[in-house]
C-alpha cells in the first residue's frame, strides 16, 4: 500500500507540475497585459481594450446579418427565446433562421407562433428525421439563406450563431456590424446564468467560464493563436463561409463533426482568415456585451454536454485538425488536447490523497511506522501545493469579477465538483470515441434547455 501511495503520488505530483506551469505561463502573460493597459490609461494615452460607446450603431457600417438557430427538441425554450430576441434586435437588420425537424411538432408550433408576430424569424424545417448533428442542422440553415438571398438579390454581411436558451445582447450585432469586415470572425463572450438550486453543478460552469472568457480566450486572441467559435455570440464573415463551402460540397459546416463551431475557428484560421476574441462594454449602465444562457443543472445532463466538448476538441479535433500549426497555435492545441491526460492525472491525485490518508489513519491505529517521503518528492508536493493556492486564487478573482466575492468563496470548494466531472467525462469520451472509431457516427447528444423567463413544461 506505501509503495503504492508512492507511485501514484510521484505521477501525480510531476503531472500537476506541468499543467500547473502552464497555467501559471497564461497567469503572467494576462497579468503583464492587463499591467500595461492599466499603466496606459493612467497615462492618459489611447487604450487598445476595446470600449464601445452606446451610441455605436449611428458609427457602425450597416450590413444585413443573418442568425442561424438550431432547434432540436427545444419547444420548452425556443419560443421565449425567440421573443426575447426580437425585442432586443428590434430596429437591427436581421433575418432569423431557425432549423427544426420534421418529427419534433412540438418545437416547429412554438416557432410558427412567434413567426407569424415577427416576420423577421424564418422557420427552416430539415428534410432528414431528428436528431442528425447541430452541424447538420446548420447547413440546412445555410441553404434556407442561400435561398433568401437569391429572392432578396442581396448578401449577408455575417452569419451569427446562437443556441435555442441563449439570452442575447441587444449590442452584438452593432459590435459585429463594427467589426466584421476587419475580421472574419468575432466571439464575444459567453456567461453562465446562476442556478439557485444548483449551486455545485451549473455554479461549476459559472467559474470555468468567467476564468475561460476572462482570461484564457483573450490571451489565445492576443498570441495571434486561432480564436474558436463557441457556438453562439459569434459571428463569421459570409464570404468566408461561402469559401468554406465551395470546398466542402456548398455546405460550410461538418455534419460529421461532434464540435463543429470549435473547428470552425481553427480551420479558418489555417485558411489565413482573421479572428478575433472581443470583450468590450456598451449602454448606460457600460455592460459587458456577452451572451448569457443557463447550463446543465444537473449531473448527468452535464456529463453528456461535456463529453460531447471533450470528446470532440481532445481525441476528435486531434485526428480531424492535426498538429502542424506555428507556436502559438500548437501550444493551444495542446493545452485543448490535454484534457484526458490531465484526468488520468487527477484520478492518480486523488487515489494518492486517499491511500495517505488511509495511511495516516492506520499509524494512528496500529503500533506501525512507514518510511519518510523522499526529499524530492517532499519538495515536489511543496511546489505542487504553492501552485495551487495560485490556481485558487485566480480562479476566485475571475469569478469575482463576474458573479461578486461571495460566489467566488464558494467557487473554490466547487474545483472538486469540476475535477470529478472532469474525471467522469474523460471516461466517457474516450468510449464515445472508440466506439465512433469502429464504424459508429456522431449524433446530437442534447440536453434539456431552460430560459430564465420561461417556466419548463
């Protein structure tokens, strides 16, 4: 049992070290970033953040822009959605696209309902039976606005994608219509909404995005590595899209691809196509333009979201996207890749930390002594635990920043829940994975949505 103990505490303890190292490198890169803006404005001179007044659609170059919505399953969420959203693009130049399938009826009334009050929402029903893949349904969206351009004789100028539960900014498309032209590509960020009555589990994503969107996307932005999609608060370029097709068929999305929006990003990226991670405020009260939604409340709904993520960036995006990239973009392929080792690591961690204290349990029973840790390991460990009261500490920054210090208290406490999902998924993956491996496909492994002004049916 002590040798054992030694073994897994020794793996552990150098594979911590590395992952450990590797945040610890973004750390000080944000930090040294956001100390020289901070000094510039203190200065007086030009900030490079970007602000964006309220009023800048009057600045903003007016474009037409089209919303892609898949929904699949989604009749207790989309129509508050969709409501939500038309009054906060009211006076935008838009065309919604919302995909639904042949045999969900219950999802094709609710948009039909908020269609024939908005006539700026399209209704877009796939020919195949539900559930294909997300991308899937977003090539069907794609033709329905082929289709609308080719009756309206005009172009879109971007295609944003949302989810069916997103809480939309009423700012977005002024940011895009800003932007897009200068990139072809803008992710503004994405910010879970707290769930009173699941603390642990949605408040896990709550601290993982507000430290993901807070600081490791911009730092990936600002290293010139390719900016992934999210899925939704994005928006892409037509034309690029429209390049992106006519290599695949007229289709620009991967219907056999579990994360399509990730690769997204990176292949355009590979394509000399520019993007772009975007945090900046707007309005009266300067709120941060982001896309605001509700995540799984519960184990198992989380478990197949974040398989799907896992399962998709780390094995799937390995095989599908490669390797030969520069510096900066294989340094964030491999930090996207690591995620199944970096379980293995967690999983020897915590059986390490379970055996010892079984062991100390035992001494303190029996009239038995056990051999001193080895001076390295003990330093080691020592290293390990001063890293990890840094990862506490910026993890309860960013979640400050977003959801207040209280939230942030509870937030470290919640790194178990995450590392045990972690854990979870990373198994669930790599079966998803083999069996997709030996002749099965991908499917939309969904879970159920909620918006906060709808109550589930």
């Amino acid at each position: 049992m002590e040798i054992v103990f030694r073994e897994l505490a020794l793996f552990a303890a150098c594979g911590f070290l590395l992952i450990a190292l590797d945040n610890l490198t973004i750390d000080l890169l944000w930090l040294r970033r956001t100390l020289r803006r901070t000094l510039r404005r203190f200065r007086g001179k030009p900030n490079n953040s970007r602000r964006m007044p309220a009023q800048l659609a009057d600045n903003a170059v007016p474009g037409r822009h089209a919303v892609f919505i898949p929904a699949w399953d989604e009749a207790n969420v989309i129509g508050p959605m969709l409501e939500h959203m038309a009054r906060q693009f009211e006076g935008r130049n838009y065309r919604a696209f919302v995909g639904c399938y042949p045999n969900d009826p219950a999802t094709i009334a609710e948009v039909k309902e908020v269609a024939e009050r908005y006539p700026k929402i399209c209704l877009v029903i796939c020919r195949k039976q539900g559930p294909t893949t997300k991308a899937d349904c977003l090539n069907a969206l794609w033709k329905a606005m082929e289709a609308e351009e080719d009756r309206s004789r005009t172009k879109f100028r971007s295609v944003i994608l949302h989810d069916a539960e997103d809480v939309v900014d009423p700012h977005e498309i002024s940011l895009f219509d800003r932007m897009i032209g200068s990139h072809d590509l803008i992710q503004i960020p994405v910010i879970p909404l707290p769930d009173p009555n699941s603390a642990w589990i949605a408040g896990h994503y709550c601290d993982e995005f507000a430290e993901a969107h807070g600081k490791d996307l911009p730092m990936r932005s600002a290293l010139g590595a390719a900016v992934p999609s999210a899925g939704v608060g994005c928006a892409i370029a037509r034309s690029v899209l429209g390049d992106l097709a006519k290599q695949r068929g007229d289709v620009p999305f991967d219907k056999d691809s579990l994360t399509e929006d990730y690769e997204l990003g990176l292949t355009l990226a590979q394509q000399g196509c520019k993007g772009s991670f975007v945090r900046c405020h707007a309005g009266e009260d300067n709120d941060l333009i982001a896309v605001r939604a509700h995540f799984p409340a519960t184990l198992g709904a989380a478990l197949r979201q974040k398989t799907r993520w896992v399962a998709g960036i780390s094995l799937f995006g390995w095989d599908r996207l490669g390797w030969d990239v520069g510096f900066a973009d294989f340094w964030m392929r491999l930090r996207d890749r690591c995620t199944i080792l970096a379980a293995l690591v967690l999983t020897a961690g915590y059986a390490a930390a379970l055996l010892g204290l079984g062991l100390v349990i035992i001494a303190s029973i029996f009239p038995v002594s056990f051999t001193p840790l080895p001076d390295y390991l003990a330093v080691l460990l020592s290293i390990n635990f001063a890293l990890l009261l840094w990862r506490l500490a910026m993890r309860a920054i960013f979640t400050a920043r977003v959801y207040g210090w209280r939230s942030a208290i509870t937030a470290l406490p919640r790194i178990v829940v995450s590392n045990v999902i972690s854990i979870m998924v990373a198994r669930r993956a790599l079966t998803q994975y083999l069996l997709t491996r030996r002749g099965g496909r991908p499917a939309w492994e969904k879970t159920k949505h909620v918006f906060p002004a709808a109550k589930l049916r």
